[in-house]
C-alpha cells in the first residue's frame, strides 16, 4: 500500500506540469479552459483507478457509501460551513468598512450559485474520490494519527495546486483575491489547503464517505470562489490579507476552528464507542 501511496503522489505532482508543457505546444487556447488544465485536473483520478484496478488497492474503501444514518447532522454541517463562515467575514468587512458593497448583489450571487451547482458537483465528486475516497482512505490504514493526516494529504493536495497557482490561474484573478505576486500565492494557497484539510479530513473520519465533502467542496466553489472573482465584493486595498473570503487570515482561522471543533466533537464520539463497548464486555 505504500509503494502506491508514494506513486500515486509522484504521478499527481506531476501531471500539472505535463499540462503546463502541453500547453506550450498549443498556445492558442481559452486561458483557464485548456487541455493542460484539462490534465492537471483529471490525471489524479486516472491515477486513483489505475492503482485501484491494476495495482491491488481494490474498490471498497472508495467512500461511495452515502452512510446517512446518524450523520445526516455532518451533511447539514458541510453544506453550511462555507456559507457560515463566508457571512460572518463579509460581516466583519461591512461593520468595519473594509469592504465595498456597490457590486453585492444578492439575486444575482444567488442565481450565480444555484447555476454553478451542478457542474461543481460533478468537479468535485472527482476531487473528493480522490483526496479523501483515495488518498486520506489509504493514509487511515497506514494508521497516521490526525496531525500528519492533517499535514500529508492536504500538503499533496496543496502542492498539486502549484501549476494552477504558477501557470494556469490568471493574474486578475490572483490580484482580486489577494495583491501579492504568484510565488507569495502560490505559499499561501498552499497554507491555506492544509488549514482546510482539517475540516474535511473530520467530516470523512466521522461519515466515512465522501459525499458530505462533494457537497462542501461544491458549496465553496460555486458561492465563495464568484464573489471574489466576479467582483460582487471588492476588499479594501490593504485588508485583503485579513478578510478575504478564500485566503484572509481571518478566514483561514475560522476553517481552522472549524475542523479543530469537528475534531474534538469525534473525540468525544468515540470516547463514548469505547465506553460502551467495556459496558457491553
């Protein structure tokens, strides 16, 4: 299992970079909708089944399970956590004026977010098959505990951003989120990731499915991602490092209270397993 851990790692590190070279073999292509990105974004699932089919991985633990019973809650709670913490920093942007309102919206976001749920969903029914239904699935029976957990599978997640964040995202778009230059970006994406990783590495342990995580993901990228990017909310030139939605200080403190509360409340939960199975003894 560890021999395909460790290539499945190498392969996804570096499919980016063969999209980025499939790229300059075909220059004339839509920025953000090219076949490199293509690549970049569909070979770690390619990877995922290969190792599953030929090298001896199986198809069980893939967390297709819906496993409703008795975690309906965590599914309530992973629709709800982007658009809890996202209303709680825009919040704090409106009572201390660090944002700008003129473009907000909210039948227009509204529209923007029910139109893009589709297509994040099947987007991220592929990534959560394989950062959570792979990758954190084998790193469970390889029997990490939670802080290298934590640190593995969002560092992997992390650094196989490194092409979009260097190569493949456009620079408005790196600006309207934060005013820094790629390499700074590229960093604190990448610190960012692992921050969120816990959340979502909690609500699999606690579900062991991956489908509360397709509707987290999903939630995130249709509501979040467009405020920024569409420009329904400009960030006071200065306070973007605080505030913003996808990359503030703030905000990342927030995810990470988040997850570091699922945790304690698995804890808890499993506390209670194991006293109830002495009792049964």
């Amino acid at each position: 299992m560890k021999r395909n851990v460790i290539t499945f790692t190498i392969v996804v590190l570096l499919c980016g970079w063969l999209g980025v070279w499939v790229d300059k073999l075909l220059p004339e292509q839509p920025q953000g909708d090219s076949l490199g990105m293509g690549i970049w974004l569909i070979s770690p699932l390619f990877a995922t089944i290969l190792l599953r089919a030929f090298a001896g991985d199986g198809w069980r633990d893939m967390g297709l399970s819906l496993s409703l019973k008795g975690n309906v809650k965590w599914y309530i709670t992973a629709l709800l956590i982007y658009p809890v913490i996202t209303s709680i920093i825009v919040l704090l942007g409106y009572v201390f004026d660090w944002m700008d309102f003129s473009n907000f919206d909210m039948s227009t976001i509204v529209s923007v977010f029910v139109s893009g749920l589709l297509v994040q969903f099947i987007k991220n029914f592929f990534e959560e098959s394989v950062w959570r239904g792979y990758l954190t699935s084998k790193l469970i029976q390889l029997k990490l505990n939670d802080f290298w957990l934590y640190v593995s599978v969002g560092g992997v997640w992390g650094v196989w951003h490194i092409p979009y964040f260097l190569v493949f995202l456009t620079e408005n778009d790196i600006t309207s989120v934060l005013p820094v230059n790629r390499w700074v970006f590229m960093l604190v994406g990448i610190v960012t990731i692992i921050f969120w990783n816990v959340m979502y590495t909690e609500i699999y342990l606690m579900t062991k499915s991956i489908w509360p995580l397709v509707l987290m993901h999903m939630t995130e990228d249709a509501l979040v991602n467009p405020l920024i990017l569409e420009g329904y909310l400009n960030i006071v030139q200065g306070k973007e490092i605080l505030v913003s939605p996808t990359a503030g200080i703030i905000t990342t403190f927030l995810y990470l209270l988040v997850g570091l509360m699922l945790r304690a409340k698995r804890k808890k939960r499993e506390g209670r397993m194991i006293v109830a199975d002495i009792s049964l003894q």
